[in-house]
C-alpha cells in the first residue's frame, strides 16, 4: 500500500501594506505535508495577484527569524509576511 501524504495546516498572519494585498489579516492555508515556505509563497501568490506582483520584496518570518524559502513547514505553524518599509 503506497504511503499517502496528509495535508498541513498553517496560519499566514499579513502585516502592512501585505494585508491589503490579501484583503486579511490571518489566512489559513492546507499545504501538502513536507512543503516549504516557498511553496506557501507560491500558494498565496496564485490567490493574490498584488502579492504575486511584490513577491520578491516580501519578508518571512517564523518566531522571532526571517525565514528562507527552503525552509520546511511543520503542521500549525504561522508565518509572519512583512512588506518592505519606507519611511523618511
């Protein structure tokens, strides 16, 4: 019997200028087992054509640490998306 992978769920909590491009402050995402950080990116970029746009200025963070694309994903975790900030 072949082994099946259980989907996960994560929480994407939107600061900024990144809430407005998802229309939300907490998205819940079901991603496959095993997925990254990247593959959330690539999930919410596929929903939310303004944030695909501006993808590449986007921070992640986990806890209290910016965040690789590489990085995998454990069921129930949140991840922080942080715009790029302007000031003068």
């Amino acid at each position: 019997m072949a082994d099946t992978l259980e989907p996960m769920r994560i929480t994407v909590e939107c600061y900024g200028a990144s809430q407005r491009w998802c229309g939300a402050e907490l998205i819940s995402l079901e991603l496959a087992d095993g997925a990254t950080v990247g593959d959330a990116l690539d999930h919410l970029s596929e929903r939310f054509g303004e944030l695909a746009r501006r993808r590449e200025t986007i921070a992640v963070a986990i806890g209290d640490g910016i965040v690789p694309g590489s990085r995998p994903l454990d069921e129930g975790e949140r991840l922080a998306l942080i715009p790029p900030v302007s000031g003068g």
